[in-house]
C-alpha cells in the first residue's frame, strides 16, 4: 500500500464536482482507491472508512481540499494528482461565461428562475437557502454539515410559504421532468416519487424505466426529514403536492429508518388521499 495525500488549505470546490472527479481517478489503472473532497467530517469518515485517513488529513477542516489515495507506485499516485489538476482546470475552464457570483446578481441575471440548488460549505448554505426562501424560491440544498435546528427553521419557513425545502443533504431529485444533481434522466410517466434517501430514489426511478413507465415528480426531502426532531415536513408537503399533481396517479414513499411516530403521521395523510400508493420505509 502507497498512502500518498495532498492538502489546499481555503481553497473551495462543489462537492458534486469532487465526487464526479473521484469517480473518473479510480479509473486510472494502479489506483487501488482514491478520495478527493472537502474536508468534512463526513468525507473525513468516508477516508478512514477506505484505510485513506493520514494524522494530517484528521486536522483539516470543511474550507480546507484534499486529496488521498492508495496506488501501485509513487508514479501512479503523481499521475492522479496531476489527472485531478486537469479535471479542475477543465471544469474551470468550462465555467468562463458569465456566473453569478451572490445570490442577488444570479437573481437578477435569471428573474424567472423557481428553483435554487446550493452546493456550499455548510456553514453558508443555510443563510442562502433562507434568502432563496424569502425570495420565493424552491430549495434544494444539497450541501451537509447544516444543524438539524437549521434544517427545522428552513423547512417550517418553507411550509410556511409553500415551497418546497428539499434538503439539506439532498442529493437526488426530478422537478418538473428535469434530474438534478445526481439524479438519473427517466423518461416521463405518472409516478411521483417522496424520498427521504438519495440512493433509494436513483434506484426506483430506474427500476421504474426499466420496467416501461415513468416519473412525474421525484422530490427529495434530505435523509433527516422522517426524524422526530423534523417531523417529516417535507415529505407531508411533498405528498400533499403529489396528491394535487393531476400527472401524478401512483405515489411512491421512500425513507430510510423514520421516526416511529412521524411515519404514523405520514401514513394517516397518505391514506386520506385517493391515488395507490406504495410505501417503503426501511426499518418500518
């Protein structure tokens, strides 16, 4: 095993782009296994998980970019760093027209947009993600490391002016017939989906076109929103959207483990309504 790491103190990259990058350097053959990110606990976690964690990567902090990575020899490992040099270049360089660089010039540079997706270091994303809710504008927050308090007060000034706040922590969903973030293209048909887990909405959803049909809606919620803290807000709301989406006639639930008695309280609207359903909550 040849550990090798490399550290960018305060030098700030999306998360959905390091994963994508991480993806493509596991490809180069002699690279046994490779992480590339910020430095979050999560991804701190996730490296100690992969035997990738150094005594220098366990200091850093979410501004700071890592990479970490076990290969062959030392050239495979100066190949991979330079592959990722490349890949954020290129990334960069395909990014030179004109971005928005706060929320209020994006507003004003897209006025008719309805829809806000923040992928920021968490300490950021709630702030933005309540701007873009006093704007009138759907969340979806796909960045972690919000607290749940955060995610609570999001949600509730959501309901409140019934948008929807999917997130934080979400990384999967189809508005409107169109896939964000890691969502798969599905062709269009008369499920809606509410899921409270990333990875369990991809693999419905495709599933779903294998099998011939199609989604109307996939909302995600974020994995915390079944918690007994949050109360299942967004998947409440979500559902109650889907009962009124006239190209919704089958509804689709997914969660991971809930809250015994939010899941009671979701399953009591569910049944209120008069589309068939299919329920799946893990642990449930």
């Amino acid at each position: 095993m040849i550990l090798k790491y490399l550290i960018r103190e305060n030098a700030y990259y999306d998360s959905v782009t390091l994963m994508i990058i991480t993806r493509e350097v596991k490809k180069i053959e002699g690279v046994k296994e490779v992480i590339v990110g910020m430095g979050t606990e999560l991804n701190k976690e996730l490296a100690g998980n992969l035997n990738l964690l150094t005594p220098q990567l366990q200091k850093i902090t979410p501004n700071d970019f890592f990479i970490s990575l076990d290969s062959i020899d030392d050239n495979i490992a100066k190949k991979a760093f330079a592959f990722v040099d490349e890949l954020l270049s290129k990334k960069k360089a395909e990014s030179e027209d004109y971005q928005p660089s706060t929320f209020e010039s994006a507003l004003k540079y897209m006025p008719d947009a309805n829809l806000v997706l923040i992928s920021l270091p968490g300490k950021y994303a709630a702030r933005e993600a309540k701007n873009a809710l006093l704007n009138d504008k759907h969340v979806m927050l796909f960045s972690d490391n919000v607290s749940l308090e955060e995610e609570i007060d999001l949600k509730n000034l959501a309901k409140q002016s019934g948008l929807l706040m999917m997130g934080p922590d979400c990384g999967t969903a189809i508005i409107n017939h169109v896939a964000l973030a890691f969502a798969n293209v599905i062709r269009k048909g008369p499920i809606g989906i509410v899921g409270a887990s990333g990875t369990g909405i991809q693999e419905v959803t495709v599933m779903i076109d294998k099998l011939g049909s199609g989604i109307s809606q996939a909302i995600g919620t974020g994995g915390r929103d079944l918690k007994a803290e949050v109360g299942g807000t967004m998947m409440i709301e979500g559902l109650k959207a889907l009962q009124n989406d006239p190209l919704t006639e089958v509804i689709v639930l997914i969660s991971k483990p809930p809250d015994k008695e939010v899941a009671r309280k979701v399953l009591s609207i569910l049944k209120e309504g008069e589309k068939p359903s299919v329920v799946y909550f893990a642990g449930g």
